[in-house]
C-alpha cells in the first residue's frame, strides 16, 4: 500500500492525498461507508458506486466470523467477491465489537472470550486468530486486535489496558508477518492507538504504533461519549505523533463537524455509522444543517431535500415527499434518506479536499462548521 501526499493547507494540519491499493486509488480525506456484515444497510451496490460515489467500505470482523462464516467467505473467494464490490474494503478487528458485549464477555492477556449475540456460542479472539479471520475475509485494510476503552474510565484501567493493547499489538504484528494473504490482492496492517482520554498513555501508544512502522494507522477509543473538545485535543496530541507520510484512521467519528475539525487536524481516514443509522431513522444532513424529516414543519415543503447540494437525490424528491414515506413506513424513505446522507458526506470530504489544493481551507471549514452545527 502506498500513501502520496499531493496538497497541504498553510493554516492548519489539513492534507490531500491517495492511497493506493491493488483493489484501487481512494482519494483522501475520505469517509467510508459502514457495511458491517458485506451490505451498507438500505444501499444498493450500484447505488453506493454510482451515486453516493463510496470509495472504500468497511466489513466487521465479528460479524463477518460470526454470519455468514469462515467457510461460506473462503469458499467465495474471499468478501470482495462475495458480495460483488471491487473496489477496497477495510475491516474492524471486532475489538470494539467485544467491548460493546460487556456482560458476554471475558478478557485476559491471552485474548477474549465472547458468546455470540446470535446464539450465545461461545468463541475465543486471539490476536492470531483475529489476524487469520481478517486473512479469510480478505480485506485490503486489517486492523489490529485491541481493547477500546469505556469513557469516563479511572487511570489504572486504561494503563491496564494499554498494556494489554500493546502486547496483542506485537503478536498481531508477528503472526501477519509470518504468513500471506489467501487471495492475491496485498493486505495492510493498521495498529491503533489507544489510551483513553489520558495525555501521557495517548502519548506512549503514539509513539509505540509509530515505531511499529506499518502502512498506516488508526486513532481508537474516541467518540466514546467524551465531550467533543477531548476527542480534539487528544487527536491533535497523536497526529502530532503519528508519521506525516503515512494515513491516519480516527475510528467511528463522526459528524460532519467533527470531520472537518478532525480533517483540520491532520486525519486522513473516517467511518462511522452516523449517516446510514440517522438517516434510516429520519435524520438528514445537509449544507444548510440538519434536518427531522418527519418534523410537521416540512409537510407541505416541495423544495429538493438539500437545495444546495450536489447529491443525485437532492433534486429529485421533495421534502414533502419524504416525509410522507416515512410517516407512513414506507421502504423507500430510508433508502432515499441514506443514500442522501452518504452522498452528503462523501461530497464533504471530497470539498475538503479540494480547498486544500486551493490554499483557502480554513476559512472554508469556518463557515462550513457554523451552517452544519444548523438545525433546520
């Protein structure tokens, strides 16, 4: 995998840039879309290339593992085929998967034990299992196996944590290295930094990822429920850290706002559920802010969804008429209201970019931030 930087902005940590991988270029800053189990919820594959334009998309581990199995993907070909997408696809080690099970979960130094959220099986993570599993699925972008940390947590446990983190780290490492990919297409290896809200293990796992020296690298364990200034300040701290020639992957963020503030910053990589989940359930971004659609306020509003966007459906469906889809549970409004939604974010980053090569992104992102932070 290859990282060119083409374009930086004067007035912040801001890049432009591409990654190139055997499955295709993904122009950076990016969002990805979440498919967490080979399908983004209310999308059509031909809709998220043709329309929404998704570059990459993400695959869950667990999931995958768990439905429809190692032996249905492998037998495939792998998730790239499989599911028909030809494009690149990353895939969550499932680490914070088995951190949102709590009470079906176990956790030592040697991996975690979880019982399925199908069936209540029982099965064991280890960091080299989590590497083979990734090997089946075949994605272009693994993660590391790691512990996310719950917010607010006290200082011994992330310390704990980290430690834990870090040794799995290494085995990760180990085992990847020692073995190839099942399918041709080259694979690359992401650790995550870890360390809560904590400046000093913020610090330590920066600098131990960055002298692991892989492909790229992800920011972990934000957006967690800490104020948004937090998850600033300590993305700030590891940027500053992490390598200036190799991406960086904030996990799980974020808003629009948050994107572009963490964009500013000098993240390269974003995924999140936030359009596909919020949209299926009537929330809509726009350039102008946010919108309810099922609000009263839009029942006899005929303009387009976002009349200053460039997604294909803006001007295709009113306002009006989407609300009627979803008042009255129709299918097709949450297929509109995600596709919009993907379509918006991915229109943002590819704008960020181009006001980076411009010279004028932070006074763009300025105003931008004021009209998105909106509910309309």
């Amino acid at each position: 995998m290859e990282f060119i930087i083409s374009a930086r902005d004067k007035e912040s940590s801001a890049r432009r840039g591409s990654i190139l991988t055997d499955h295709g270029r993904i122009e950076t800053p990016i969002f990805m879309p979440v498919g967490t189990a080979g399908t983004v919820k209310a999308m059509h594959h031909r809709d998220l290339e043709e329309e929404v334009k998704a570059q990459i998309i993400l695959g869950n581990t667990y999931h995958l593992y768990l439905r429809p199995g190692l032996e249905v993907l492998s037998n495939a070909g792998g998730l790239h085929r499989f599911m028909h997408w030809d494009k690149p696809i990353l895939t969550d080690s499932g680490g914070y998967q088995v951190y949102s099970l709590t009470h079906r979960r176990k956790l030592t130094e040697e991996g975690v034990t979880f019982q399925s959220h199908i069936d209540g099986s029982r099965h064991l993570f280890t960091p080299e299992r989590v590497m083979d599993i990734q090997r089946v699925i075949g994605a272009d972008i693994i993660m590391a196996f790691d512990e996310c940390t719950p917010y607010p947590c006290d200082y011994d446990y992330a310390k704990k944590s980290l430690n834990i983190t870090q040794a799995w780290l290494k085995r990760c490492i180990d085992h990847f290295d020692a073995g190839q990919g099942h399918y041709g297409p080259r694979q690359a290896l992401f650790p995550i930094v870890q360390g809560s809200t904590f400046k000093d293990l913020r610090t330590e796992s920066a600098r131990f990822v960055a002298d692991c020296g892989r492909e790229g690298n992800a920011i972990g364990g934000l957006s967690v429920g800490e104020p948004a200034e937090v998850m600033y300040e300590m993305t700030e701290l590891v940027c500053a850290i992490l390598p200036q020639n190799k991406p960086r992957y904030l996990m799980g963020v974020g808003t629009p706002v948050n994107i572009l503030e963490s964009i500013a910053l000098g993240v390269d990589m974003f995924d999140c559920v936030m359009p596909t989940r919020n949209g299926r359930n009537g929330t809509l971004f726009t350039s102008e802010g946010i919108i309810n659609i099922r609000n009263q306020k839009w029942k006899d509003d005929y303009s387009p969804i976002d009349p200053n966007g460039t997604a294909y459906v803006d001007h295709h469906y009113s306002k009006a008429y989407l609300r009627h889809l979803f008042v009255g549970n129709e299918m097709l409004g949450p297929m509109i209201a995600t596709m919009h939604n993907l379509s918006f974010y991915l229109e943002l980053v590819k704008q960020a970019g181009q006001h980076i090569s411009e010279g004028d992104f932070s006074s763009w992102k300025t105003s931008a931030v004021k009209r998105l932070s909106q509910r309309l």
